[in-house]
C-alpha cells in the first residue's frame, strides 16, 4: 500500500454494516468491570482506553511498529528518558536539537549522574558513541535542521551496545521511518506536522520491541502523562490529510528556501532539500519528503526584526522565534518559518 493510502487507512477497523468509519471518542474514567476486572479490555481511564488503541494501531502502522501516546511531546521524550536511563550511563544527542529535551538531559546528568556527549556533526557524534547507553538523536533537528544518517550512527551504536532514539518530529511518520533506517525507538511530538492545527499537544513512543513499549505504558500509568480521548480522537482524524498537507507544506517550503537563497541579504538558508544544502545527500537517502521547516540567517536581530514586522503571511509564535544562530556569528538571528496552515 502506497503511504498516502495508508495514512487514510490507518487504525480504521475492518467495515462493519451501521458502524462508523472511525468510532468517536470514548469519554470514561472507570468502565464495567463484573468479576475480575483483569478480564475486562478496560478498567480504568488512566490504564487504557479505546479511542488510543486505534490511534495507536494507526501510528504504529505508520511508524512501522508499536506505539505508545502520550499527553504531549515532552512526556514521550520523559517516559523514554525514564525507562532506558540507568545511573552513570553516557547519553551522546546532538547539541542543536530541540531545547527542552536538551534541558531535561541536562536535569538528567545532575539527578542521576548521567554523562552528556554533546555535537553538531555527524563525524563528531560518531566518535563519541564508543562506551555510551544511548545514542539521542532528533533529524533533521528543529530549528537548526542539520540532519544525521541514521543508518550509520545506529550500526555503529548497535556495534557498541547502545540504544539508538531518534525524535522524528520534524519529518513525521509519513517523511522518515527511523525503524526501518535501524532505530529502536522512534518517538514525536505530534502537536507539530502529524496532527497539524495547532490545537492539541500529543506524543508517541514507537518500537519494535514489544517489551520497551510495555514499559512505556506502565510509565504512562504510573505518571499519569496520558493522552484525553478527545485529543486522541481529534489526532486520528487529522491523519486523513497529513499526505496533502505534507505535500503541499514541503513544496512551500523548498519554494520560499530557493527564493530566500538568492538573496543577497540573507544568510546561510537552511532546508534539506535545497540540493546546495549540506544536508541534502543524507536527507534524500532517508526522507521521503523534505519537511516543513526552513531556517535563515539575517544580518542583525534589528533587521530580522523588521523584516517579520513587514511580513503580511508569517505571524510571531512559539515556533517564529529569535535565536542564537551558531552559523551566523555574534550578531546573526535567525528565522525559522514553519510553512502551511500557519504561514
Ligand atoms: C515540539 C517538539 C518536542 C516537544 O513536544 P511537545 O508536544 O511540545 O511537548 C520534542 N521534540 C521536537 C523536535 C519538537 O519539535
């Protein structure tokens, strides 16, 4: 089945004469449990309910394995952290990925005497993971976009008994499969590209390994990071358009980067599929589609400043922001523009 049939399939259940298509959110804390209420599919609103199921059934088809939803990115990433972090152990992550997993690591490395090997490029990454846990990694990363050949970072962690993690926000389950490229978990924030409208928070852990995700679910349990049936229902209904949006936001996207890159006055545009970018051999080996996301560079913070004051399409959000940029010395902002529904 060709991935944008099976993006509209994905978690239905076989037809069934005066059933729906997708079944509506199911609203409950405790269920009917006569009996042992081991023996009911569902007892309680924190340990399981039907309307994740089938987002999980259709995630974990999409991901190539199993998932796990949780309430938002960060209590996927935390559950994941959680359940494979062990005292002492050394974490090598790319030191641009997305911030707030990059602090948690950090909390990580004080509480539990953790070791971070931190870096930006492939090369380096790959010297570190001799002797390492886990190998962190988020490609292309978000905002930066620099993009990491999983493939090879994950035989050579395999080779040196470490995990390989790979956040797939950014690509989504659609764009990039880090199972099948020799991931162990592939985990997302799905309130970015997957669910797309920016009304709800979501995450998920995916794998291969039906014991990992066993302990996932008896994380979520136990914390409590679980997915409303309402946001799960909302999110499985989004998955019927993430083939065109996908589509039509990378075609924006490569469009506004090959305009950006002649001019003059910008700076170090950044979009995996621009063939002049450094990232692009890598990222057409391994995405099916390039993402949403560009990044460039403005000479001053006073002129990135104007020119979004000028801009008529982008607004300011979370996701417009300034930051440091690494590439464009001291007094270099940079942009990043998520393209589509928001642009
Ligand atoms: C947004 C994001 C997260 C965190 O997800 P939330 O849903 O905001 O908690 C993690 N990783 C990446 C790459 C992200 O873009």
């Amino acid at each position: 089945m060709r991935p944008a049939t099976r993006v509209l399939k994905a978690g239905l259940a076989a037809p069934e004469a005066g059933e729906p298509f997708l079944a509506g959110p199911t609203f409950a804390a405790p269920f009917h449990t006569p009996g042992d209420p081991a023996d009911s599919p569902y007892s309680y609103g924190r340990l399981g309910n039907p309307t994740w199921v089938r987002l999980e059934a259709a995630i974990g088809s999409l991901e190539g394995g199993e998932a796990c939803v949780f309430s938002s990115g960060m209590a996927a990433v935390s559950a994941t952290l959680g359940c494979l972090i062990r005292p002492h152990m050394s974490v090598v992550l790319p030191s641009d990925g997305y911030y707030a997993v990059r602090q948690l690591a950090r909390a990580m490395e004080e509480k539990m005497h953790v070791q971070l090997r931190t870096a930006t490029s492939q090369n380096d990454l790959f010297g570190l993971i001799e002797g390492a846990g886990i190998l962190w990694l988020e490609t292309p990363t978000n905002p930066q976009l620099e993009v990491y050949d999983i493939t090879v970072l994950a035989a050579e962690a395999h080779r040196c008994g470490a995990l390989v993690i790979v956040d797939n926000t950014t690509a989504t389950c659609l764009g990039q499969q880090p199972l099948e490229l020799g991931a162990d978990v592939s985990l997302a924030s799905g309130t970015k590209g997957l669910t797309g409208h920016s009304d709800i928070l979501l995450g998920y852990v995916a794998s291969r390994d039906p014991e990992l995700i066993s302990r996932m679910r008896t994380w979520r349990s136990q914390n409590g990071a679980i997915l409303g049936p309402m946001e799960a229902w909302l999110a499985h209904r989004s998955l019927a358009t993430l083939y065109l949006r996908v589509q039509q936001q990378c075609r924006g996207a490569l469009q506004i980067a090959e305009f950006l890159s002649e001019q003059p006055k910008v700076r170090f545009v950044r979009y995996p599929g621009l063939k002049s970018d450094p990232a692009f051999p890598v990222a057409s080996r391994q995405m099916r589609y390039f993402g949403p996301i560009v990044s460039f560079v403005l000479p001053s913070r006073e002129k990135a400043d104007a020119f979004l004051k000028a801009c008529k399409l982008w607004r300011r959000q979370a996701s417009v922001e300034f930051i440091p940029a690494r590439s464009a010395g001291p007094d270099g902002a940079a942009i990043r523009s998520r393209t589509g529904l928001s642009a």
